[in-house]
C-alpha cells in the first residue's frame, strides 16, 4: 500500500496553490501567484516541494475518445475474503491499470483498465488479469461518452474568476463537444512523444522536452498547441481529496432511463463535486466519480441530488477507503 501524508502538513496556501494548478496545470506561475496571493517565488517553491513529498503531481492526460491511442474499461471486482489488499497490490504495479480504488459497498476494487484494443483489452481481463486467483467476481463497463472530466473539475476553493482567468481559452465542457461524431484521429510521432513526456511531468518546460526527446523546441512546441488547441492533450493535478477538504470520496453507479441519459449526465455534471461523468454500457449507463466535504452529506446527496435526476431507475454507491493510483500514477495517501 502507498505511503500516508497527514492532512495537517500543508496550509491554505499550499491549498491554494493546489486549486489554480487544478484549473491549469500549465498555469504560467505568474497568473497562479496572483490568484493565491503570493509571489511566484513562493508559488513555485511551495509546489516543489508538494511534488517532492510525493503530495502533489500535475499530469498530461490524453482524451482517448479523441485519439487511436486506446480505449477504456471500469471494472468492479470482488475480491476473496480478506484478500482485496493483497490484490490491489497486485493490480496497482500494473501498467495497464490508470485507476484503482479500494471501496465498500457492492465491490471491493474500482479499476480502470487501458488496451489499444479489443484484442489486448480480451488478454488483459480474460487471459493475463494480474492477481486472477483472488478475484472472485468482476463486472465491467465501457465508457463510450464523457459528460465531465477530471481535469475541468474546480476545487471552489478560489473565486469563481479564477476559471476563466487560468483555463485555455480552447477547453471546454464534455457536454458542448462538437467533434463527438468525428472519427478518432492518429496521433503523429512527436504528438506521442510529447504526450508521453508530459504523462510524467506535466509542468515540464518545452525547453526541457526538446532535449531530452532530441527534437527543436519550436516543433515541440507546435505539437502541443495542436494537441491543447484540438482538446486531445488536458492537463490534471493529482492530489488526495482529504488534503483539500473532501473527507468522502465515491463513485456513483446509475441506472437511467435510454432517452434521458444525456440531460440526467449533463444536469450531474453540474454539481460542484463530480470529478468525472460519463455515460457507460452495461446496466450502468451512467458513472461518476464524485467528491464531498464529509460522508454525513452523502444522505442529502443521494436523495436530493441522485434522486432528483431525471429517468433514474436505480443507483449504487461505492465509497472509496483509499484512491491508490489516478492517472497511472501512485499517490501518497492521506489521514
């Protein structure tokens, strides 16, 4: 299991800084420095040392949907009796796995599965499934449209101007794609370079990339604006929940009537604590992944929010004991 990080060893303004990176990964230090009321001497040295601790990490994300660089399955797994730590373990060294949460509730694991196709998705979860012998039931569900994503999630912990100040002009909801019925397109060879780079440090200088890539630094330039300018190439800040006020952390499983599937999703994707929202397969047609200040509101949650959407069949929740991997990536855990 990963390391624990005690909530009370960063202050508000190391939750600020946290905040304007959320909104802009990339936020240039300047505009982040202005919006958490410090210098960006300050700004950028609190970050360091965030990223350094193993707290923080801010990360280049692909939109899948948008590219041929691979799909996507959620998979719900029920663990043997007293095992589903073990295999998380297991599951978490995999490279094929970008998400994975230990949870209560009508499975033990959340995991997130990644394969270039139906092929390797087949041998990742029939033939090769890491930890197979500790598993004892599994349902999975393909996430065929995304409503939200994590990287356009705001803290709400600076003011509202700060979105429109920091974010990219290009980004912009899920819900108001307009390239939703275009085909996928290939990424060139650089545009996958630079993406992979930028999957392990997205704050990374274009100066830097070029080096170590051994391309110019114009052309590594213009193959991120292109990926920016297209929304294939978004930019997420990793951190646990608990560090910046969310005590429950959970993820909602619902089933909606067909032919009001995309306005219950885009009136969920509203609410200030869904992280993520996409519209799925399976008897599930619509899962979150969702954040609040404290497990008592998810009473009100439920009835007021869930049961409010609209064509609501039937929901399920799985509240997260510990988030051990977002974006590929192991985080230090917080208590």
């Amino acid at each position: 299991m990963s390391h624990r990080t005690p909530v009370d060893t960063i202050d508000d303004l190391d939750r600020r800084v946290i905040a304007a990176l959320q909104l802009n990964g990339r936020a240039p230090w300047s505009a982040v420095a202005r919006w958490v009321g410090t210098s960006e001497t300050t700004a950028q040295r609190r970050y360091k040392a965030l990223r350094e601790r193993g707290v923080l990490r801010v990360v280049g994300t692909l939109e899948l949907d948008r590219t041929r660089e691979g799909s996507s399955m959620l998979v719900r797994v029920q663990a043997r009796p007293g095992r589903g730590l073990d295999l998380a373990d297991q599951l978490a060294v995999s490279p094929d796995v970008r998400f994975l949460a230990v949870v209560t509730g009508a499975a033990d694991l959340i995991v997130d599965f990644v394969a270039r196709d139906n092929e390797e998705m087949m041998r990742m979860l029939f033939t090769d499934l890491p930890g197979a012998d500790l598993i004892t039931s599994t349902e999975a569900v393909a996430v065929i449209r995304a409503f939200t994503s994590a990287s356009m999630w705001d803290t709400g912990l600076l003011p509202v101007e700060a979105a429109a100040d920091l974010r990219p002009a290009c980004v912009a909801s899920s819900c108001d794609r307009a390239d939703w019925d275009e085909a996928p397109k290939a990424l060139t060879g650089l545009e996958q370079e630079v993406a992979a780079a930028l999957k392990e440090d997205g704050r990374a200088q274009v100066s830097t990339l070029a080096r170590s890539l051994g391309h110019t630094e114009s052309g590594v330039a213009r193959a991120m604006d292109r990926l920016i300018s297209r929304g294939i190439l978004q930019f997420r800040t990793l951190v646990e929940p608990t560090l910046l006020g969310y005590d429950a952390e959970f993820m909602v499983w619902l089933s909606i009537e067909p032919d009001r599937l995309d306005a219950a999703g885009r009136q969920l994707a509203r609410h200030p604590g869904t992280k993520f929202l996409g519209a799925a397969t399976g008897r599930f047609n619509l899962v979150g992944h969702m954040v609040l200040p404290r497990r008592t509101d998810l009473l009100r949650y439920t009835s007021d929010i869930i049961g409010a959407l609209p064509g609501l069949i039937a929901s399920d929740v799985t509240l997260h004991l510990a988030t051990l991997k977002y974006s590929w990536h192991r985080m230090v855990r917080a208590v």
